[in-house]
C-alpha cells in the first residue's frame, strides 16, 4: 500500500531535505515522484514477497559475481532520477563504468543516476496499474532494462527498446544486451 503524503507546492522538499527525512524514518519507504509528492510505502513486506525478493536478487548477484561488470542494489537504495523524482526500485542494477563516474560522497548517498535495469516485484498489496505506469516513468527516465515480476499473474513484463514484452514464469529470461549472459526462469527462482 502506498500512502501519498501531501505538501503544500512552497514546502516542496529538496534533494537534501528528503535524504533527511529518509534517515529519520527508517521504517518508511520513502519516495517522491516527478510532481514533488511524498510517497511512503508501509514496511515490513510480506515473507513470501520478501523470500521472492531476497530469491531474485541473489540469482542476479551471482550472475553479477561471475561477470562483474557493475553494482547490485537491494530494495532499500534509491536514486534521484531526471525528472526530480526519487524511487527506490526492488533490484537495480549499474555498469561499473556509470557508477564509477560518482564521488565517493555521491556513492555514500542517494545518488543521481538512473540505473541500467530495475525490477519491480508485485506484491500482494501493489496496483499492477500503478506498477505499470512506474514502470513507464523509470524507463522515461532512462532505464535501459526493467522487468515487472507479477507472482499473481506468474509472468513477467519486459520493458526493453521501448516495446513490452510478457514472459510467462516458465519460460526464459534474458538480461539482452544489459546483463549480457543473465538467464532466469522465474518459475525457478520463486522455488529457491
């Protein structure tokens, strides 16, 4: 469930004041989006989404650990993205080359980059509406791969060269051009 907070449009928070609220509120999943509204997403997560999560982002570390080619990223970081919104996707992922372009000050904060790839993983509280059109903002925002992981539906949305492909969790997915080598059947993983 994602709760709006509203603030007055001359109480707009900046980057720095929302990196503060953020620490004061460890328990929150804060974002903001593109208009400047406060989104708080209510933790824990269920254990079984958690399980999934926790599932999905080892089988992207070791893929990570055998090429090492970049920065994982769990469900707790976020990032400034272009448009002044701040998300914090499930898994995301950025080239070594990307990331180390930042200072280490930027690196030790909630940097502004946009992550190579993302995925967002349904839970059983999300809106797949509003999952798809977040979706839609972080590829708007330049993410050059992003999947949308739905256990409900057992499918995969695949948001890659600006067309969207659905993966049954039987089938194969591939990290295309992105994750060169990166193959995952979601049936396998959510098993793990």
């Amino acid at each position: 469930m994602v709760l709006p907070l509203n603030i007055p449009k001359e109480g707009k928070f900046t980057n720095d004041e929302l990196i503060a609220l953020c620490l004061a509120n460890p328990e929150l999943n804060i974002e903001r989006d593109e208009k400047g509204q406060i989104l708080i997403t209510m933790s824990p997560t269920y254990a079984l989404t958690s399980s999934f999560n926790s599932n999905i982002l080892i089988e992207i570390g070791i893929w990570n650990k055998k090429n090492k080619t970049g920065k994982i990223f769990d469900s707790n970081s976020a990032f400034f993205l272009v448009d002044n919104s701040m998300r914090g996707p499930d898994v995301a992922w950025i080239s070594k080359e990307r990331w180390n372009l930042l200072s280490l000050k930027e690196q030790k904060s909630i940097p502004q980059i946009v992550p190579d790839f993302i995925i967002e993983l349904q839970s059983e509280t999300d809106n797949i509406k509003e999952l798809k059109q977040k979706m839609t903002k972080w590829v708007r925002n330049g993410v050059k791969l992003a999947w949308l992981v739905s256990p409900q539906s057992q499918e995969t949305l695949v948001y890659f060269n600006g067309k969207t492909e659905t993966i049954p969790f039987d089938k194969t997915l591939d990290g295309k051009n992105i994750l060169v080598g990166l193959e995952l059947v979601m049936a396998e993983v959510i098993e793990g």
